[in-house]
C-alpha cells in the first residue's frame, strides 16, 4: 500500500516509468508479470507465458540447460583448431560471407532517448555527475596511491583523445577481462581494414591494450585512451577529436550519457559479446527498469546466446543477434605452455591421474576465498594421503595483484610452505638459483601478471575463484582452452554463459560447499577413467564454441560498410 505521504512521489515516478520509452513488453517484463502475446507483438512461444524469462528455463524447473538451443551456427565451415593446431600456428585468413546492400539491410535507427521523459532522467543523472564531480576526482586521486596509474592522463577522462586515425571503429571494453575477451574481435577488425580506437575504464585494462596490440600501436593503427566521465561535454570532446565510423561496446555497457551523447552525435552504437545477467535483470527490477530504457540506444545486440538474446529483445531491443562469445577465439601462450610442461618432470608433477605428484590450481581468487580454499586445500591433502598419494602441489593466482603478500602471509600462517613464482622464476619461467625443493613445498604463489596459461598448463584440475563468494565467478574458458576440468562455487551468474551451456555438457562441476568441492577434486584426482573422460569433455565444448570472432564480423562487416 502507496502511504499518503508517499503517494505524489510514487505517483511521478510511476509516471515516468510507464512513459520511460520501454514498450509494453518491456514493462511487464521488468515487472515480473508474463509477457501478453497481443500486447507485445509476439508469438506465445516468443513471450514464454509460465517458462521464465523469453521461454527459457534459466535456473529452475528442471536440468540446467533445458531448453537451451544453440542459436548459431559454423560460418563457411571455419571451425576452432584442435589445440595442438592452435598452439604456435599462424592463424588462417578468414572469408566473410558476400555482403548485401547496407541500405537493404540496415533499418531505419529509432530516436534515442524515445522521449522527453526519459531525456529528463538522464538529464538529472548528469546534473547529479557534474555536482559530485569533485568527489569522484579526489576517490580517483586516493586510488591513486595504491595504484599510481590512476593518476595519469586525466585529460582522457574529460574527453582529450590522442587523435591520427581515419574514422576508426571505436571499441569500448571498461576491465582487463573485457579487453582480453574482445582482442579476437579487435584483431578481426584489424585485419580487415578498419583503424581501432580503444577506450577503457581501468588502468589495467589500458595497460592490457597496449600489451595485446603493441604491434598496432605502434603502426599507428590503433590508439588507447580512457573512456569520458559521464559528461556530455566530454564524450562530444571526444567524438570531435576522433570522428569515429561507429562505437561498438563490449560485454554490458548502459552508460546513460555516454551512449545517449554517441547517439545523438550520430555515431552508431552495437554492443559486441553482449550479455544480460538474471542479477541485472533483478535489479533492474528493483529500480524501475531505466536502465532497460538505456537499451535502446543500441542498433544493434550481439549477444553470446539466446537466453541473453531473448532478454534483450523482452526489453525491446530492435536488432539482437546471436553471435557468441569471442573469448573462446582467443590464443593460448604457446611460449607459457611449453615453460610449463619443461617443469613437470623435475618437478615430479602429474600429468594425468597418476602415482605422480597431483597438482590442482585455484584461479583468480578473491577477498573472502582465501580461508575457504585453504580448507580445502586440507582436505584434499587428506584425502589423497588416504587414498596413498602424494600430497598435491596447489598453485594459487590472486586476482589481485595488491593481495599477493598478504595471501602468502595467510597460507604460510596455516602452515603451508608456500613458494612465490617472483622469487623462484626468471622473466622466461625458467628455475633461478633460488628455486626450492618443490617437493618440499606445499603452494606455489602465482604472484605474477598475465601469466594464466603458465600456472594452468602446469595443474591438473581447476577451481575458478569469484565464485565462492557471490560475484559472478572470473573466466572459465581459458582452463577449456587447456583442456582442464573446472570446477566452481555456487555463484556464476557473471559467466551465465557459458556457464549454464558447460554445466549442462558435463564439462563444469558446480559446488555449493568446500566439502562437496574437496571430495570430488580428490575423486577426479585419484580416478583415471574419470579424468580422461573430462579432459575429452573439455576439449570438445571448447571446439564447440568457437568461431565467435567470425559470426559477430559477419553482421558486422555489412553493418558498418558505407558508414
């Protein structure tokens, strides 16, 4: 019941929110009520009335992964290379398919924001931006002394762009992991002709970029910058200086002044790897669904599958297109891989479920894992003691490169004989004269940066961390790309796909406690046939997969042809 008190404020906002440019579709969708076939335009099938969200069972009602179509198919016969070709082979060229007319395939692009109601809330939120502004600068500056780089190129955050390319493709990915997810994609982009221009939110995912694409770089084929704050007058700074043929934002992006200014600059706008959580959705819900409005800034959705897919055509997106996830295109650190395998057999580590020395990794762990892995870490040296093998070597990745000595302080004060890659390992991987005697050591500490496939090529099994405390779960394609079994907590709704496809294939272990995680890491450490069947179960969703890179370029070849 709406109070007296409240009831002129509920009445504005509800006002607002009927008119906030979402069609009817849209607002049952975000509030909860099922979708009315009539009312929306849809089939009864497209509105999913009684099967969850657009049809699709997404965490209920029956195995995980019912319903799930794939959605996408092989473009030109181009199908992932098994690892082996994937490993230190150039890539081969890649053909599109023959591009149709823009003007017949483009539609005509709706007005963005659809009216004044939601011109006005996005009006307040950047008032709100420029009166907080002094705030957010001094939290820029205090970040700065744990991380100096945020106190460098400022001028980019209010919009001053190093400028030389010719109307280039404007690639926004705001982290590290986004920019690495979208390199296949920018590589593409690339080789196909088009000058890039990068924007990121982090320092590391700006370090990243001009790690991944140094050669561009310095060809003068492509520039990095951070991304404008939310200030109209520095996104158009922005768009003056570089004069960009299109904007394309990676993974979820709904920066309300950011996109609505590109929109209104006329620079179009697609979202590439596109993905839309149940949690977002939730909260969505819980505000009112502006930021669903935001959509529509889009021209054009490239979603990883079609439960995003669906979501975003609920909320009434005009173009969705399923193309995949371009992570899965990504290349494998032939020279990491081969650091690796060369330590194995002085190491005496396993390389299969063996009476050699076990070795299971925990990846990107987070605050609040640490204890819970260490736990576990004891339990499955218990439990491989009593099935007679050795005790395992764990190797342990931080996320977070501020938290590596306070981690090996943590392991060691549990009484583990930890080992640190920085103090054992040249800049090559090869042993220095400090190296320990690792059978000696219980944890190897991968205190070290852009180092994954190293630490993973070495383990025998994974455990992705973010994903025992509730946020998302970090990447688990980069231990498919290895043919790892991985293994997670209860919380992946930020790898929702493909996380429910892996789980449904057999390839993803999910557990809701660390006893459960501990007994079936020692299960699949001590079992050979169960071993060999997740490996083959691993290498086979991976080859499944990919071709990403080449669905999303064909849609978005012909899309930004003539532009």
């Amino acid at each position: 019941m709406i109070t007296t008190r409240w009831a002129p404020a509920w009445s504005a906002w509800s006002t607002a929110w009927r008119y906030s440019g979402l069609p009817a579709s849209g607002r049952m969708f975000f509030e909860g009520r099922p979708l009315d076939p009539a009312r929306s335009g849809m089939t009864a099938v497209q509105a999913g009335v009684g099967r969850g969200i657009g049809g699709v069972p997404v965490w209920g009602g029956g195995p995980l992964g019912e319903g799930l179509t794939k959605g996408v198919t092989i473009l030109n016969g181009l199908r992932p290379e098994p690892l082996e070709r994937r490993v230190g082979t150039p890539a081969r060229p890649v053909s599109f398919p023959p591009m149709a007319s823009p003007s017949s395939t483009r539609p005509a692009s709706r007005p963005f924001p659809p009216n004044w109601r939601l011109s006005v809330l996005i009006g307040v939120y950047e008032l709100l931006w420029h009166l907080l502004l002094p705030v957010f600068l001094l939290f820029l500056w205090k970040r700065g002394k744990r991380e100096p780089l945020y106190r460098e190129h400022w001028g980019e955050r209010f919009g001053a762009a190093p400028t030389g390319l010719d109307r280039p493709v404007w690639v926004h990915s705001a982290s590290m992991g986004e920019m690495r997810g979208a390199a296949p994609l920018v590589r593409a982009l690339l080789a196909a002709g088009y000058p890039v221009f990068i924007t990121t939110l982090t320092p590391a995912g700006r370090t990243a970029a001009h790690t991944l694409f140094a050669e561009a770089v310095e060809a003068q084929r492509l520039k990095v910058s951070y991304v404008p704050l939310e200030l109209g007058w520095a996104v158009r700074r922005l768009i003056r200086r570089v004069r960009p043929r299109a904007a394309v934002m990676t993974e979820i992006d709904t920066w309300p002044v950011l996109l609505t200014t590109i929109r209104r600059q006329g620079v179009p706008l697609a979202m590439a790897n596109a993905q839309y959580p149940k949690k977002s959705i939730v909260r969505d819900r819980k505000w009112g669904g502006f930021r669903a409005g935001i959509f529509h800034a889009y021209e054009l959705v490239l979603c990883k599958s079609e439960t995003h897919a669906q979501r975003f055509r609920d909320v009434g997106c005009q173009r969705v297109v399923i193309a995949g996830e371009t992570r899965f295109d990504l290349p494998v650190s032939p020279q990491q891989i081969a650091a690796a395998q060369a330590l194995l057999a002085p190491w005496q580590l396993a390389t299969a479920a063996n009476g050699h020395r076990p070795v299971l990794c925990f990846a990107s762990a987070i605050v609040g894992e640490d204890e819970q892995f260490i736990e576990a870490t004891r339990q499955v040296q218990a439990g491989l003691q009593a099935a007679g093998l050795p005790l395992p070597l764990v190797v342990y990745v931080p996320r977070s490169p501020q938290r590596f000595d306070a981690v090996a302080q943590m392991f060691e004060a549990a009484g583990l004989r930890v080992a640190r890659r920085s103090r054992m390992l040249d800049a090559s991987l090869q042993p220095t004269s400090d190296t320990p005697d690792m059978g000696a050591i219980d944890v190897l500490m991968g205190d070290s940066l852009g180092e994954m496939y190293f630490y993973l090529a070495l383990s025998q099994v994974v455990v992705v961390g973010a994903s025992f405390v509730p946020m998302g779960a970090h990447n688990v394609i980069e231990p498919l790309a290895l043919k790892k079994p991985v293994m997670v907590g209860p919380s992946i709704w930020g790898i929702e796909y493909p996380g429910v496809e892996a789980l449904a294939a057999g390839v993803l272990q999910q557990h809701l406690t660390i006893p459960s995680l501990s007994a079936a890491l020692v299960q699949l450490l001590t079992s050979p046939t169960d071993y060999a069947r997740a490996i083959e179960g691993a290498e086979a969703f991976y080859a499944e997969h990919g071709g990403a890179t080449v669905k999303h370029m064909a849609t978005l070849v012909p899309w930004l042809e003539g532009r």
